[in-house]
C-alpha cells in the first residue's frame, strides 16, 4: 500500500499507479528534497518535536541515499508515484520508525513546492551564465568590427548603414534584459512555503524563520493556502525563457541570411552546420534553424503551464503535477541552444567586403542628404520630400545618386551645394551619427569600454 493508503482497502488499479507517478521525471529534483528534509528535520528537533538523535539518524540516512542515487545505487520505484515519496520510503527502510517522524508539520504539496523553487533557483544560475556567455561572445566579436560597416534593415529592405558593433551589442542588449528578468524573478520567488503544510497550515510550533533563512530564502509566503498552490513562478520562469529564446530566434534569422549566397556576409565554422544527404556542396546552419524551431517548443510549454493553471480552485489540486516536465523541458532547451550559441559565435568569419559593398548604395544615404537639409533650416517634411524626388529623378535617368553632377542635383534640391557630393559614403555616415545611441564606431567604442568592459575582462 501507499504511505497514504491507510484510508484504502485496495492498492491503486495498474492503471491508475502509472498515470499517477511522476518519478520517471520529478527524480531529478533529489537533491533539492534531500536539502528540505534535513532543514526540515533539524528544525523539527530545534523546536523538540522530535528527539534530537532522531534528527541526527534522519541527516546521517538522507546522506547516504544521496550518495546512493548519484553513484546509481538507488532503486527508484513507480509505486511509490515521486520522488518524496521514495526518498521516505528508503530512509525508513535505513534507520527504521526514526524515518516515519520526518513528515510532521510538512504534506508534500508544501515540500513539492519548497522543492521546486529550491530547483529552479539553483538551475537559473547555471542559465543566467549561459546567456552571459553568448553576451561575451557578442562583445567579443563586436570588439573587432566597430568600424565594420553593413547596411542596416528595416521591413527586411536595405535601410542605413551601421557598424558590425552596433547591431551585435543590440542583440547584447537584448540578452542584458533577459538576465536583468531572470534577476527579477529570483527576488519574486525566493520564500518558503515549506510550512504550510496541506492547506492550511500547522498546529506543531514550526520555525518557518529558521528553516527559510537555512535554506536561502529571503523571507516566507505568508499566506498557506496560496503557498501550496502558487506555480506563478514557474510560469514567470518560462515566459522569461520564451523572450530569451525569441532573441535567439531573431538573431538566428540574421544568421541564417547573412551565411546565404545571396549576402555572403558571414560564415559559420564547420563544427556548427551540416551539410545534404544529397548534395555534396552544401552548408547549412541548421543549428540557427533548430534554435527557431526549439523556440516553438518553449511558447508550448508556456502555453501548457497558462492551460494547466487557469482553471484550478484553490488549493492544491493533481493537475499542478503536470508543471514540471515543461518547465524541465523549456530549461532543458534554453540551456542546449545556449551551450551551442557562445561558441558558434565565436566561430563566425566576417566577410567585411561583402558588407561594405552592400552598405554602399548611396541610396542608403538619402536620409543623410534630408538631414543635412535640415541643418539649411528647411523643415524636415519638406526635405525628405525633395531628397525623395531626387531619388526618382536619379532613377528616372539611370544615374546613381553618387554620380549626379553638382547641376543636376540643384535642378531638384537648389539648395544643394558641393558639400552634399560627399554625403554618399557609409563609412562618413555612420561616422555622423556619433550621438548616445547611435552607430558611429565612436559611440561603439565607449559602449564596449564602459558597459560592457567587464565582460571583456572575464
């Protein structure tokens, strides 16, 4: 029978005991049950709830069922549904009815949940260095092409001209927020349910204090009945993962045209593409093309966490045990993209003739011309409509911009004079636009050497 089934004449149905386990996934919370337990315990003696040997017997067994699962040692079993229940059982089973007085004061639904945040806090460091590491791999790239120039998109057309930099410390940007999130979320989840016990509460004289600031937490939740059944955490979690991957996903897309024939900007190195079953001269950067369809995956476990959640009266209910495999999934992926990304980076050959060439169309530059006739003093709507009319007087008679004589630029701009024959280059551009915010190298420069300097120096 089950550790509850005092209640029962029968065991569970086959059926019922397999739909029922989580062990096949929540086992890997194991340490995190280990560590609630023995604060658990310790405070339990602390209070004299229990006898202080039996605290000790307690410790001293959840010990070496660790050291038995991590040397492969432990049998789990499906019968005994989680992982708590297990780890109970075998402590029981190891220093005999001493085990049985580890649960007073606790119900699972309080011990999944202290469990759970104690997982998820630990697993968000190891993301959070993850996406540190992509940012390094960024500025570290950056560091080389701050006068690398490129054309700039907008609507997926050519639009102005940038620097390398500028477009790789916006995407470091991105990934800063996404850390910044997953800071924010750590100083939202990090109280203590264990104490709450079921629902409501318990009439033992629990320390909650003491086994919240033994265990790392910031304070406790003080309401039970929210405590137990609370998965906003784990939901925050995985839409922070959702936009991080978003990121990933959108800075795949650049990867994925800039590699193509078409730009032939930047090429990936041959540890990160793969190549055709059928043609030989292929590359393919299937890893940025994963990473898009991966990001699919974590929206879905979102949206499962949202569906699961939006219907459940408090408070605790056994849908909540369906949380954890997207959660585990969405960690389990934002971390492999991750893994891959820093050192796909760093494998990236920059093609910079390409992309000046590309950056070159003095189309690109019509905005400049605009501006400069601002500085004249013609108002901004009216510029942009004369240096809009020379781009089609510049097409009309098969002349690019850069090669209109000084006379046929006055014949639609007479305001125009020999200074505007020199607003056609990319690298003068983007050189002009040395304001907080803007592309030129200058403005890149001082973002790597004040902002971002510390990456640099890891």
């Amino acid at each position: 029978m089950s550790m509850w089934g005092g209640r029962f004449d029968a065991a569970p149905n086959a059926l019922v005991a397999k739909m029922g386990e989580s062990i096949s996934y929540d086992r890997r919370l194991y340490k995190h049950d280990i560590r609630g337990s023995k604060a658990h315990a310790q405070m339990l003696a602390r209070q004299k709830i229990i006898p202080e040997s039996d605290a000790q017997a307690i410790v001293s067994g959840l010990d070496q069922i660790q050291n038995e699962i991590e040397s492969s040692e432990f049998e789990w079993s499906e019968a005994l549904e989680d992982v708590h229940m297990n780890i109970e059982d075998r402590l029981t089973k190891l220093i005999g009815p001493s085990g049985a007085r580890l649960h007073a004061g606790r119900s699972r639904n309080d011990q999944v949940a202290t469990d759970f945040r104690l997982y998820l806090r630990d697993e968000v460091d190891v993301l959070r260095a993850y996406v540190v590491d992509v940012q390094r791999a960024l500025v570290k790239l950056a560091v080389q092409h701050t006068k690398t120039v490129l054309p700039g998109f907008t609507h997926l057309q050519h639009a102005q001209p940038i620097v390398l930099a500028h477009y790789l410390l916006a995407y470091t940007e991105m990934f800063q927020r996404d850390v910044l999130r997953l800071d924010d979320w750590r100083k939202r989840m990090n109280y203590l349910p264990l104490g709450s016990s079921a629902l409501a509460g318990s009439t033992l004289p629990l320390d909650r204090n003491w086994v919240a600031e033994k265990l790392g937490f910031d304070g406790l939740c003080e309401n039970s009945l929210d405590a137990v059944s609370d998965r906003d955490f784990a939901i925050e979690l995985v839409s922070v993962c959702s936009m991080l991957m978003m990121h990933l996903s959108r800075i795949s897309e650049d990867i994925i045209f800039w590699m193509s024939q078409e730009a032939g900007w930047v090429e990936l190195g041959d540890d990160f593409c793969t190549g055709s079953s059928l043609m030989p001269q292929k590359k393919n950067p299937d890893m940025c093309e994963l990473t898009r369809g991966k990001t699919a995956r974590v929206y879905g476990n979102l949206t499962t966490l949202l569906t699961i959640m939006k219907g459940i009266p408090l408070a605790y209910n056994r849908d909540m045990q369906e949380d954890k495999e997207p959660v585990f999934d969405a960690l389990d992926t934002v971390k492999l993209v991750l893994s891959v990304y820093a050192p796909m980076i760093q494998s990236m050959k920059v093609n910079k003739d390409r992309m000046y060439d590309a950056a070159s169309d003095p189309a690109l530059m019509a905005t400049d011309l605009a501006e400069w006739l601002v500085k004249q003093g013609m108002p901004f709507r009216d510029s942009h409509h004369r240096v809009g009319k020379l781009v089609g007087y510049s097409r009309k008679i098969g002349v690019a911009l850069d090669n209109l004589t000084l006379e046929q630029m006055q014949s639609v701009i007479p305001e125009a004079n020999e200074e505007c024959l020199e607003l056609w280059k990319p690298e003068r551009s983007v050189a002009l636009r040395d304001l907080p915010g803007g592309t030129a190298p200058a403005q890149a420069l001082h973002q790597l050497k004040t902002k971002w300097a510390h990456l640099l120096e890891e």
